[in-house]
C-alpha cells in the first residue's frame, strides 16, 4: 500500500474511530440481561443469550426425521408428476404395470 493510501487509511480510522469500534447495541443488552440475571440469584445458563440449536431426544429426532423425508419424498414426486418437461420414456417402451404397492414406500401410497 502506498504511504498516500496509508495515510488516507489511518486518518479515516482517527476520524471515525468512535463509529467503527463502537460496541454493539444487541451485545449491550445481551450482557445487561446476564448480568441481571446473577444480580438476581437466578442461574445465568437457564436464559440463554444466544440459541444455535436445540436438544433433541432420540424420538423427537427420529420423529421429525421420518417426517422431513416423507415430505421431500412426497414433494419430490409431486414435482415429477407435474412437470412436463422431463421425458417418461412412453414413447419408447410401454409403460408396465405395477404388480403391488406393497413393496413401495409409504409416500407412494399417498401420491398414487
């Protein structure tokens, strides 16, 4: 970097030195309501300041599990069946039969 750039950098950073490092209003309030909180005797880990995620049991996960993928499966073949840009192969081989349902999975069913 040139000494004028270098310059016109640092008096940028002077001047506006109370703007660009100012601390965050959200991370004020965030620290003001912990800080509250042991004030208060209360436990500082019950009022989470930031959530990411949340913790799951086994069944809840499995649950939610099953029933994303049956509604991606089901709206992936409601895309299929809809669009009608993607070629069936009609036109070339006779379209069979299906002999049972049993073997399908569930969001088959439903979509058939």
């Amino acid at each position: 970097m040139s000494k004028t750039k270098t310059d016109q950098l640092v008096l940028f950073l002077m001047e506006n030195h109370t703007e660009l490092f100012k601390t965050p209003v959200s991370l004020i309030e965030t620290v003001t309501k912990q800080l509250q909180t042991l004030q208060q005797g209360r436990d500082p880990d019950t009022t989470a300041a930031f959530t990411f995620c949340q913790q799951l049991t086994v069944e809840q996960y499995e649950e939610q599990r099953e029933l994303a993928t049956m509604k991606q499966l089901q709206q992936l073949i409601q895309d299929l069946t809809q669009n009608t840009t993607l070629h069936t192969g009609e036109t070339d081989v006779k379209k069979k039969p299906v002999a049972s349902n049993t073997g399908n999975p569930v969001c088959f069913h439903s979509s058939l």
